[in-house]
C-alpha cells in the first residue's frame, strides 16, 4: 500500500499542498455468526482505502475515499488541499519529520490466520456456543458465537520523507450465554478471547466463561446503597483504565478537559495502581512500529509511585505543549484525521491472587458488569455514576449475585482509594486495549434498594 | 424520483445475482452505495477538523438454508460487483434458486431544497463561528466551547433474485453544541444537536440557538448538587427522553432478538404490557426526520408501525430475513450502516404518542422524585430487560415543584417493570436526533414523546 499512499501525496502536493501525509489501509476480513448450532451467516471483505492530510500553510486539512485509480487519488488530493484553505490557521499543525525506529522486529502478524479455513473457524464458533450451552443445564440458550478476524497493511507516506508499512493481524471470538432461574428470570453472561490467529484462541474456556458468568447472576437481588469495599474484575477494570487513558490524551489536557489536567507530578493514585502506556508490547494489540503518523511507537510510564508521571502526546499536542511526541497518535481507519489516543494500556499485577482480593475486601461488592459507561461518565470532572452487576462479597467469600445497582465516585478518588491490584491480569478489549488484573477500590459509592 | 440504474446497471445487476446464486442459495441480493460527506469543527474559537470522504462499494448477499453468506467490497466496477458475487457464493453448497428478471420500482426520495454540497464551505464555516460566538456569549462562566458539523449524500441501489431493483437517495445534515462551564472547581458540561434528513434549509431557522440551549444546560448545571439515591417517581421530558422508550421497549420489539428468545418482549404480543394510556410507533416515514429514509436498505418501502395500542403490545419490527421467518411482511425496519454490513432490524423514528396529561399536572402530582429532562446516553440488555441511562440534565422534584438541579444520576430499572409503570402521557410533543449503535452498526434514528412519569425507578446518584 506504499505506493497508492506515495501517490496521494504526489496529488496533494500537484493540488497546491504546501506538505501532505497519506495513511493507506488494505484489510481482508471475516466474521462467522452462529446460533442454534447452524451458522448464521459468514461474511468474506475485503476494504482499502487511503485518507489524506494536506498543510496549507499552517491551515491543516483532509480527505479520504476508496477510489486508488489515478483519477480517484487526484480528487482526493485535490479535496484534501481544498479542506486545508477553509480551516483556520494553527501555529502547531505542522507535520512530524521522519524518526528512527525504536524495534525492526515486531511479529504482528500470525500466518496462521490465512492458513486456517473458513470451515475451521466456523467450527471454532460453533464450539463456543456449544461448550456455553453443555456447561450447565441452566443455561437456556446463547444469543450469538461470533469469531471475527482481520490481516491488514499499513502505509504512510509524507512529503518530509515518513515512508513505512507493516502488517497486522488479530482475531477474537465471544458469545452472550442466557441462563434462566426457576422463576424464569433471566441472566447474560459475557465470555470472549483474542488472538492474532485462530490458534490463540480457546473456545471451550470462551464457552464457559460466558456459562459461567451467566449462571452466577441467577437469583440476582440489589444490594443495600452504602459506601463499601468494592473489586473490580479485569473486564470492568479495562473499561475504567480505559477512560483513564482518555484523560491522559495531552489533547484533553492542554484543552482543560481532563480530570488530569495540571496534575502532571501530582499524586494521582495508589502506589498500588501502577499504570503504562506500550506501543511495544508484543502481545498487546495496538502495537505497532510506528504511530498513525509515522512518529515510532514507545513505551510510556503514565502513573508510578502514586504519581502523574506523563500525558500521551502526538506531534500537534507535542508542539503545543513543547514536549515530544510519545508515538501516540491514533486513527480509527483510514477515515479519520490522527488524534491523540492510548496504545496498549497496561496494568501492573499486584500481589495478591483474586482470592486474596476478596479477603482483603472483607464485606463488599464484586463488580463483573458494567452499563451506561459512555452516558454515566463526565469526561471533563472525571466524575461518574453507572449501571453494574456482580456479587456481594462477605467474610472474603462470594456470596449472593446483585444486579440492577449502581457505582458512583470520580476517576481520581477511585485511583487514590484502589488498595490492591491482583495477579490475575489478562488482554480486554473494552475501553482500547487494555491488560489489567482484578483491582481492589477501598471505598465506592453503592447505590441498590 | 431515485435512480438505481446510476450506480449499477440493471444488466449488471442481474449478472450479479446470478454468479451470486451460482453454488445455489435461496435468494440473492446486492446493495451498491456511492456516499460523499463533509465535516468540520470549531474548538478554541477555531475552525478545524475539516474533512471531505467519498466511498463507493457494494455488498451482496446469498441466503441459503438458515445461514446468510455476505461479501462486501470497495469500488462499483462491474469486476468488483462480480468479485463481492464470487465471494459470497465460495462458501455456499445448495440447491440453485433462479433470479426473476429485475423489475424497477421507483422510490420518493425526501426532498432536498438546497444540496449541502453546493453550499460553499465558508457558509458552512460562518454557521460554526455563529454558533461559538453565541455559544460563548452565553454566560461569563462558559469555560470552553465546541460545535461540529456534518452532511452526507448516500445513493444506495438494491437489486434481488425476487426481482426488485430499486433505490434511494438520502441527504443529512447536522449541527451538534458542546459548552464547558467552570466554576472553581467545579465543571459541568451541556450538549445540544440538531439535524435532519434535510439539506442545508435544515439551518434556515436560528440553528445558533443550539449553542445557547447546550449553553444554559452547562451553566444550570453548575448550581447542581449530588443527585439523591433510591427509589422515586421520575418524570421524564420530552423529546430526547424518548431515548427512554427507544432503549427500553423499541430493542426488545427488533424481531431478531424476538426469535432468538431473547428479548423480554417474547411471547407478549397481544398482550397489556403498559397502562391504556400508552400508544407508540415506529415511523419511518415522517416527512425529513433524522430516522426517515424512502426505502430500507432491502429496498422495502418504509412505513408508519403501531407497536403498542392503549397498552397493547401489537407488532414488533422486522427486517426481511426475520419477516421471512415469521411468514409476515417486512415493516421496512432493515437497516445497515454501509454497504459493509447486513441489514438488521431496527428502529427508525420511535417515539410516544401525545397524551392528554398538561406537562405542568405531570410533575404537579409528585411529592419527592425526580425530573430528568435529558439523557447522555443509555443501554439496556434485551434478553433481561435491565437498562441504565445516565442523566445529563437532572433535578429533584418536591412538593410538586422542580425545585435544584443534580449531577451524576442515572436511572437504572427493567423494562417491563418501567412501561406497565408509566402513569401518565403528556400532550406535549418534541422529536430529536440520535445515533443508535447495535451489532457493531451506527445508524442515524429519531426519538420523541412529551413528558412522561413513572411511578417508581431506581435513581443512581452519589447520594446515600
């Protein structure tokens, strides 16, 4: 994809550039649904595209489309240069210069992944919903297996002489389990995977867990509203960790708009709660050589010691804020402009196993759900309040299921209350990517009857 | 009137469906799209973020036995409609059915008085820095403030085994208001939209009044206090409440969740599922609302559904391949982002009927509960019927009278508890504007009602 990504550049500059960079994007994928041990459906695509960002000046615009013919990448340069002359003009706009790389050798993409065939991984989904609905005789029916996968190639190209492409692959496979309790009440339980080939993936634990998760909630009731111990399990832990990652975009600090704004140095959590940022890590799946402008990735320590120790910066935050790029500019695709986002979110394990985290908390709630994170929190404050599920915890045992209550504090007070973080860190998809183990948050705000 | 034949010819069509059906299958169909769009922002008193996409692409699909085989591709060459066709049909081993001969069916587009692609982007860009200003001008108090706008053409055609060659052509715009109010320490934010199935006469109508209504939703907020804990009446207002209904009834009559069980609307048509107070639609139909379209994307002609008469669960929504199955006639609810997804079924414009409650008397009855007037946002779990919304505006009701603003309630409940306990309708009526995910797909859809109460909810809030 180099050279349709070289070629847009040519374009944009012919169209009156006075700079220009081409992010280009080809991905085969699949996606396999199952349901009532018959696939559902099976979908085979195939997608390219290539977006553009034109500099006129210190104005900055951009352009995306699918059409790679000479004529189609000449409409796109040319409406990328003519997007750049309506916007205003930013001193810190400008594009990031060429880098070396930081590593040469990241293995991104599982060769498996082709060799494997669309029977194989229809197989794979359908043992997932078999294994959830085998697994215990109240489970009443699962609502979807899906597995899905994705190859891609990755180019930039600029006119300050960026030139790189990589290849990626990953591929991930859920199901939702419905159990059902003698009233007839019912309970879903969520159980995924992910891998960057078919291999990696386990469905009989994949089935399980979602057997497992759904059966636990049976008979669920509210639990009383107080203050208490709560633990967070890794897939409720990831959505939270990923908000953080939010916050500490130099893009929502520098605009005031993140609970972590002025606090870089400050105490901003727990020692416990130990927190990086890995473009690097080779089992995280936002890794990669380079950014989505080229700029290499790194690895960034963002909370140590209890301390703000960083922001996530990509070059227009870098500029504005004189500071260095961290190889943090993300992209949604080809169709979005690059801003600021984490990589791989990281979280330190701790020293205590699950058990142990629920001796520690002694009487509270374990939160294994999740709702209404995109509404219930406030972004700017940092303050939230949203729907969760999970079991009370008494004695440092497990006891009831709960559902239908809520938690309520703020990012910074949950950070500084976590006691504990546990060793039972694993890869979740929710909020980014994020590997975080079970955390132990001292005191919530519970909300039932 | 809508030109199919402009983005795939029929003759190619028909040669589609063909290779699609080559390795056998019940049905086939290919849905060819062209969009082009443009959006930009104004941040910090600054216009940027100014980007213009084109995409064109196809997607086909083969139905065989229970199972759907689905390819999409880029580009709307006769070699890429027959690549997408090849792809589709790899997989597939059945018996054949043949395609009828392709038969155009013309489609009403909703009218577009002035192209958004014609207006010069410096209009577009006047309207952003007309709504900063205003935005701005709003309170010393507004820390910060950003605003966005969007427009989009989509051309779709869709061509079938049974025949049917059709099409439509939808133009959208929208214009959203995001203000920053500070206070010390505290900061509250306020957001407002507006947007249509319209063109650029969408704007004709003081659009800046957004930036002051986001604006005062900020302020307001500012004087707020921690929303209360515990169970309370709720009165919920108008037009953006209707997220309400869309989240806690409208999922759960989508026919798919129906026929996979899971959904706790299952088993209950016919039956009294709210007061006899309550009537609800899905119309697809309103004239330029944001949810409309002429035709769904299976080319059915959209349409006006009663989903729930005096109380009574009468219809649920269905796309073709549910409708298929249930041996009944698609509602004309199946919907996709793109040309790079199934269509599904889904909800176009939902809302509340008016009722005959004064807005005013709806609140008047209550001793202590809550008022949320709008929502940032909500999600609910079909099968269970458990939902939670957060509650962007929020105050407490005492003695009958709305008396502080709260910060960081939520409403949580369960669907069927929450519609038998909606006690009264109000005879106001507002729709608004939403974008609802399901399936990984985004699709724009319409909400409305006027002001509704609910006996008793859970509200969520930080105080205990």
């Amino acid at each position: 994809m180099i050279d349709p990504a070289r070629q847009a550049v040519e374009a944009t500059l012919a169209a009156g550039a006075s700079d220009a960079e081409a992010y280009a994007v080809e991905e085969a994928g699949r996606e396999v649904r199952a349901h009532g041990g018959e696939v559902e459906s099976l979908t085979a695509a195939t997608k390219r595209g290539v977006g553009v960002r034109a500099w006129a000046g210190a104005r900055l615009g951009y352009a995306f489309g699918t059409d790679l013919s000479a004529e189609g990448i000449a409409s796109l340069g040319a409406r990328a240069a003519e997007a750049a002359r309506v916007a205003d003009e930013d001193e810190f706009a400008g594009p990031p210069d060429p880098a070396e790389p930081a590593v040469t050798a990241l293995e991104l993409a599982d060769p498996s992944l082709a060799a494997t065939s669309t029977a194989e991984v229809a197989e794979l989904a359908l043992e997932v919903e078999r294994v959830a609905l085998e697994t215990d005789s109240r489970v009443a029916g699962v609502e979807q297996a899906v597995y899905a996968d994705a190859a891609e190639r990755i180019a930039i190209a600029s006119s300050r002489g960026i030139a790189g492409e990589y290849e990626t692959s990953s591929c991930y496979a859920y199901t939702q389990a419905l159990a059902e309790g003698k009233d007839g009440s019912r309970e879903t339980g969520l159980g995924f995977g992910l891998g960057r080939g078919p291999a990696a993936l386990d469905p009989a634990a994949i089935g399980r867990e979602a057997a497992e998760r759904a059966t636990a909630m049976i008979g669920a009731g509210k639990p009383e509203s107080r203050s208490c111990p709560v633990v967070l399990d890794p897939t409720v832990a990831s959505s939270f960790i990923g908000l953080i990652g939010k916050g500490l975009g130099a893009n929502a600090v520098q605009r005031g708009r993140s609970p972590f704004a002025e606090m870089l140095g400050a105490e901003v959590a727990d020692p416990a709660l130990v927190l990086h940022d890995d473009g690097l890590d080779p089992t995280g799946f936002a890794s990669s050589p380079f950014d989505g402008e080229g700029v290499p990735r790194r690895r960034t320590a963002l909370i140590e010691a209890g301390r703000l120790q960083a922001y996530l910066f990509d070059t227009y935050t870098a500029h504005r804020g004189e500071a260095a790029s961290t190889g943090n500019a993300g992209r949604s695709g080809y169709r979005s402009l690059p801003g600021v986002s984490a990589s791989n979110l990281v979280v330190a394990p701790g020293r205590l196993d699950f058990d142990g985290l629920l001796g520690e908390a002694g009487e509270g709630v374990l939160v294994t759900d999740v709702a209404g994170l995109h509404s219930g929190v406030n972004p700017v404050s940092g303050v939230f309040s949203v729907g969760a599920s999970g079991r009370a915890i008494r004695g440092g045992e497990l006891a009831e299921p709960l559902r239908e209550f809520t938690i309520a504090s703020d990012l910074v007070s949950m950070l500084k209350a976590v006691r504990e973080a546990g060793t039972d860190a694993r890869w979740v998809p929710f909020g980014g990517s994020v590997s975080t183990p079970s955390l132990l948050v001292g005191a919530m705000t519970v909300a039932g009857s | 009137m809508s030109e199919p034949a402009e983005l795939i010819a029929p003759e190619v069509a028909e040669r589609v469906l063909a290779r699609a059906l080559a390795n056998g299958g019940e049905f086939a169909e290919v849905f060819a799209e062209r969009n082009a769009g443009m959006t930009m922002a104004i941040d910090e008193s600054r216009l940027e973020a100014v980007q213009a996409g084109a995409e064109q692409g196809a997607g086909v699909r083969v139905l065989s036995g229970g199972t759907t085989y689905f390819a999409h591709v880029d580009g709307l060459d006769p070699d890429d409609l027959e690549r997408a066709a090849d792809e589709a049909a790899a997989a597939l081993r059945a018996e054949r059915a043949e395609p009828r001969p392709l038969q155009a069916v013309a489609s009403t587009p909703h009218a577009i008085e002035q192209r958004p692609a014609e207006i010069p982007a410096e209009r577009k860009a006047a309207l952003l820095r007309e709504l900063d200003e205003r935005g701005r001008g709003a309170g010393a108090e507004i820390a910060q403030f950003m605003a966005s706008y969007a427009e989009v053409r989509r051309e779709v055609a869709i061509a079938n085994s049974e025949g049917l060659f059709t099409g439509d052509d939808r133009t959208r715009a929208r214009i959203g208001a995001q203000a920053v109010a500070r206070r010390g320490e505290t900061v509250e934010t306020g957001a407002e939209t507006l947007g249509g199935h319209r063109g650029f006469e969408l704007f004709g109508d003081d659009p800046g009044s957004i930036a002051e209504q986001a604006a005062r939703k900020a302020l307001t907020l500012l004087d707020a206090s921690p929303a209360p804990a515990g169970s309370m009446p709720v009165v919920v207002g108008g037009g953006f409440g209707g997220v309400l209904f869309h989240e806690m009834t409208g999922h759960g009559l989508e026919a798919d969740h129906i026929q996979k069980g899971a959904s706790v609307y299952v088993g209950k048509l016919g039956e009294q599922v709210a007061q006899p107070l309550l009537t609800a639609y899905d119309d697809g139909r309103m004239p330029n609302e944001w949810g409309s379209d002429a035709v769904d994307d299976e080319g059915a002609p959209t349409q006006k559904t009663m989903v729930i008469e005096d109380g009574k669960l009468v219809s649920y929504l269905f796309d073709g391949l549910t409708a298929r199955r249930d041996d009944v006639a698609s509602t004309g609810n199946g919907r996709r982002e793109s040309f790079r997804h199934l269509p599904v079924p889904r909800m176009t414009n939902t809302y509340i009927a008016p009722g005959d409650a004064e807005p005013e008397a709806i609140i008047a009855e209550v001793e202590r509960g809550f008022y949320a007037v709008s929502f940032g946002g909500g999600q609910v779990d079909p099968a269970t019927g458990d939902f939670v919304f957060g509650v962007s505006e929020g105050y407490l009701i005492e003695g009958g009278r709305v008396t502080r603003p709260c910060r960081g309630a939520t409403l949580i409940g369960n669907c069927l508890q929450a519609l038998v306990a909606i006690d009264a309708v109000g005879n106001d009526f507002e729709m608004k504007t939403g974008v609802c995910g399901k399936a990984g797909q985004k699709v724009p859809v319409g909400t409305g009602q006027g002001h509704v109460r609910i006996g008793a909810m859970t509200v969520g809030g930080t105080e205990v």
